[in-house]
C-alpha cells in the first residue's frame, strides 16, 4: 500500500483533507484557491504528465490496479493518501467512482502567439458540451480554447471528465468578456457557427478555410446572440443532408474544427 505518511491509515469522508478537497466542487472555492478536482485514471494520468497535481486520494482498489499512476504521482512530487471506499466518493462527483482523484493546479493559461486554430465558447454553460468541444478542438489540433462570456467553468468536474485528458494538453483560457477575447487574434478570421449561416463545405472548396481562424461557438440552446454573431467575418453552417433538425453543438463544433484543420494541413 502506498501510504504518504508511514502508520497512517485510509482517509475517511470526515478526514480533513478529504473534507477540504470537496470543497473544490464548488467554483467559489476553485477560483479562490486556484485548484481544482480530476477524477478516474485517464484524468489523473494526463494531470501527473502535466505535473499539476498537488495530491492524490485513491481506494484500496486502485492501489492495486493503478499502482503505476500513484508510484508516478509520488515521483511527481504529489503527496497520496489512501481512502476508504466512503471517503473516494466524498470526493467524486460520479454514480460510480474509478478509484482516483486528484487535486491539480490551474493550469498554464499563456496563449500561443502565432494560433492558427482557435475555439472560443460563448455562453455555453452545460460542462458536458463544453469539454466534448474542448476534447475535439484537441484532436483537431488547434492552438487553444477560450471559454468567454457566460461561459461553463473549464474546471467543472463534469467539463474535466467530457474533456477525457484533453484539458491538459493545449492551453484553455476563461475570459470574463468574449469581445475582448476576440480581440486577442488580430491576424485571424472570425467564423461564427451558426445554422443559417454559409455552407461549411462552399467555403472549404473556396480556400477559405486555410487563414488562420477563430471558431466562435454560441449555446446549443440558443446559439448566438445578434451582438457576439455580429463581432464574426462571417456566419457558417453545417448542411444538414439527412432527416436531423440540427447538430449538437460538439458534433457541430467537431465538424467545423476538423473541416479547419484539414484545409490547413493540405496547404501545409
């Protein structure tokens, strides 16, 4: 059993720091401390390779199963602490617990300073679209994510988790205002994803879509407000060839950041 301090036994629900962790669960406490929480394995391995987490809480189980991302947390410098199977689900915020949770630093919030892919989500506030947008905005390789104006929290637990490790691998800003974000890419287009907007595909056959390009992404809900559509170059849709009224906003955003990336690589 790892243990971080010798003769020390497993944390329970009332232990204080499993108490002061979950506190965590709450933004006002994430944003005043500058941590935030990352649960199961696929998380908790992209945090230690990221060398954010600070410690690391795990059942009895996961010293077992998962004894290699604790001895790699540990050389990391985090401390561990073994839980009783009451005192993990204190801390996750899932049905059924995967046996980790970590404690992370905010990560580094620097923005490249030639980006030529960029996502930026305004007003989206359910955390599962935002990290499914933010997981495919990594697998198509852009540059970074902006979360703007009433936007979700990227620290969400639920955003971590949809992200699937993603929120660790490009860098994510959280902007109080999605004009001044816009304001950050001077040198990019700014394409709003919008259902009566033009053909995705027209513009791709086009060329259109090798500048340099900031994707802005309204709520699935009620998408873009007329004032933040009217910040963009322009409106692009997805067409819709089949019976379906609409997109999802992360299957919609998936496809706009791959149709991107695709137009760059083949004029890389």
């Amino acid at each position: 059993m790892h243990l971080d301090e010798p003769g020390t036994g497993a944390l329970t629900a009332r232990s204080s720091r499993v108490v002061n962790a979950r506190k965590l669960q709450r933004r006002r406490e994430r944003d005043k401390t500058g941590r935030f929480l990352a649960e199961g394995p696929q998380a908790v391995r992209e945090a230690v390779a990221a060398g954010v987490v600070v410690d690391l809480f795990y059942d009895l189980d996961a010293d077992e199963r998962h004894s290699d991302l604790i001895d790699a947390a540990v050389a990391a410098g985090a401390h561990v602490h073994p839980c009783t199977d009451a005192g993990l689900a204190a801390l996750a915020e899932t049905v059924t617990p995967q046996g980790l949770v970590a404690v992370c630093r905010f990560l580094d919030q620097r923005l490249p300073e030639a980006a030529t892919l960029v996502a930026v989500l305004h007003g989206i506030t359910d955390p599962g679209n935002a990290g499914t947008v933010l997981r495919a905005a990594d697998a198509a390789g852009a540059d970074c994510v902006v979360f703007g104006t009433d936007s979700v929290d990227p620290y969400n637990g639920k955003c971590v988790r949809s992200s699937a490790g993603s929120l660790f691998h490009l860098p994510v800003v959280r902007a109080a205002d999605t004009g001044d974000a816009l304001d950050l890419f001077p040198h990019a287009q700014i394409l709003a994803a919008a259902a009566d907007g033009d053909d995705l595909y027209a513009l791709d056959a086009a060329g259109d879509l090798e500048a340099p390009t900031v994707w802005l992404f309204g709520s699935e809900a009620h998408g873009l407000d007329d004032e933040t559509a009217a910040l963009a170059h322009r409106k692009v849709g997805v067409p819709i060839w089949g019976k379906a009224e609409s997109l999802n906003l992360a299957v919609a955003a998936g496809v706009c950041l791959y149709a991107s990336a695709a137009a760059k690589r083949r004029a890389s």
